[in-house]
C-alpha cells in the first residue's frame, strides 16, 4: 500500500488512459476470500492505529517498502511520525497462488492531509504482495503505489482471475534454484529491451491481462491499453533485479530493481533512474508471464555521487 510514499512529492497529477477490467466472478474460493479479507482489515486498521500502527500491525519482517526507492518496510514506518492524516484505500483487483500462501492486491487509495478535510486531496493506485506461513496470518512483503488524477468514480469493483478446479499445488523442491530462476528471466527479459525496446519486449512477455502502472496515469490492464500507454516510452530502457521471490508451490512471484533509461545509448546526460516491480505468473504451458509492471521515478542523483 505504498500510497502514503508518494503523497508528499506528487500534488499536479495528470490524466491517464483508460482502463479495462476483467468480470466480476461470483465468489472467490476461501483462500482467495482470507487475501481479500486481510486486505480490508488492513485498510480499516487505520481509523482505529493510525497509519503507522495499521502498517506495523500488517508489514512482515523484512518487508520492503517504496520510497520511491526500496527501503525496509518495518524500518520506516517505526521511524514514521503519525500525524492526524486519513489514508483510504480498497482492493479492486486480487491473485493468488495455486498453493494460497502467496498472493496480491491492487486498488485505489486516497489521501487527506487532516483527516478532518471534507474531501482527500491525493489520488493513486497501490500494489500489495502478501505471504502467508502455514497456520500463519496474512502479512504484507511488499508494497508500491503511483499517484495520479482523481479518479471519474468512486465506485470500485473487486475482480479476480478464474482460479483452477484442481487446487493440488506442488511444492518446489529445490526454491532456491526456482528463485535464481525466476531471476533470471526477468534479467532476460532486460536484454530484449536494450535489443527490442521495452514496450515490445515486456509485451511479449505479458499475459492478455497485464497490468501496469506509470505515476500520473490510471492503471491500465491488457495488452492493447499497455501499448498505448507505453507508446512513448523510447530510447534505451534496462535494469537489473536487486531481489524476489515465489510461492512455494512455484507458480506465482515477483521481482524487483532499478531500471535506468537513456534517450540514446551513448547518451548519459539524458538518463533516469526508476524503481520497478514485476509480478510474473506461469500460464498453463508453465511459462513465466508478467501480469503486473509498476515503476516510480526515483529522484536525480546529487552532484558528485555515482
């Protein structure tokens, strides 16, 4: 729920592209429904702790947290003051693993400054990765979000993908060498970027509902909406992951870095610095897909550093 990161250094926010969503099916099975559930708790937590006590209730030890670039999650929000803000948000959209131990959330948030003021001033979309131990409670590993317009409606409908009729899961063996793994397709995918340019590249590598997420845009889902959004992202576009990880049953995980884009390869004056977060999920040939892209810009090295 990282929608409290970026409230501070983004108050102009610009309009995005459009968004589909996928319908609504009619009750998610009851591993699912524990995801969703925590998801909510988590958020009415806040009118009872604060934002800080509502985090520190919910992070896992060794959370990661974005700020916009990563930072431990338990770290921050201890050293967070908790001052008289709101923080609102609600799930439209959450995923699972087949084995139900790891699992995401995304949805709207919004932001008051004094949770007196009549109407939030901030607007964005947060992304939420969970784990959850066996006998164990749901607790939040990871957390990103984006700022961008207020949105037309407030009106939010939860939406979630067909989940299999066979819920037998396998437990990957050797987790280590599936983490690498996972690693390294991300890495791959880094080099079709620099070969192919990142719109084309992460395209192929997408499932038909992908999401993806630029600060001051709205969230956008599929493929087709995903081209038009990235339609101007030009110039050269790689990273490398810092960290990840994966479900135990092995069929859904994330990855994250920094990206560095350049207007030209041999142009260092005119470069960025992003964080990014990719959550893949194997299709039913058991291939890695990305279902989800989100980056933040992180702020312009000092004179002098690097």
């Amino acid at each position: 729920m990282n929608r409290l990161l970026v409230v501070g250094t983004t108050l102009l926010l610009l309009l995005g592209c459009g968004q589909k969503e996928e319908t609504a099916m009619t009750q998610p099975g009851p591993d699912l429904q524990s995801l969703i559930d925590a998801e909510r708790g988590f958020a009415g937590q806040v009118y009872d702790k604060g934002v800080r006590g509502a985090f520190l209730a919910n992070l896992a030890v060794n959370s990661v947290v974005f700020n916009p670039m990563p930072v431990d999650g338990m770290n921050y929000y201890e050293a967070h003051e908790d001052k008289p803000t709101l923080l609102e948000w609600e799930p439209s959209f959450a995923d699972i693993s087949r084995a139900g131990r790891m699992g995401y959330t995304t949805g709207p948030w919004k932001f008051r400054a004094d949770s007196t003021d009549s109407l939030p001033s901030v607007f964005g979309h947060y992304v939420s990765v969970w784990k959850r131990p066996p006998d164990g409670q749901w607790k939040v590993v990871l957390d990103i979000g984006i700022p961008h317009a207020k949105p037309v409606s407030d009106s939010v409908e939860l939406t979630w993908p067909p989940q299999p009729s066979d819920k037998k899961a396998q437990v990957v063996v050797d987790y280590e060498a599936a983490q690498n793994a996972l690693m390294e397709v991300d890495r791959k995918l880094s080099e079709t970027s620099l070969a192919q340019g990142f719109p084309e590249a992460l395209l192929a590598a997408a499932s038909e509902d992908i999401r993806v997420y630029r600060a001051g845009s709205y969230p956008v889902v599929g493929k087709e909406a995903a081209r038009t959004l990235l339609t101007d992202t030009v110039g050269s576009l790689t990273w490398e992951p810092d960290a990840g990880s994966l479900a135990r049953s092995g069929d859904l995980g994330y990855t994250y870095g920094t990206a560095e884009w350049r207007a030209a390869a041999d142009d260092p004056e005119h470069q960025k610095s992003f964080s990014y977060v990719r959550i893949w999920k194997k299709n039913e040939d058991k291939q890695w897909q990305v279902v989800l892209d989100i980056a933040l810009a992180q702020p312009p090295a000092e004179a002098g550093e690097g």
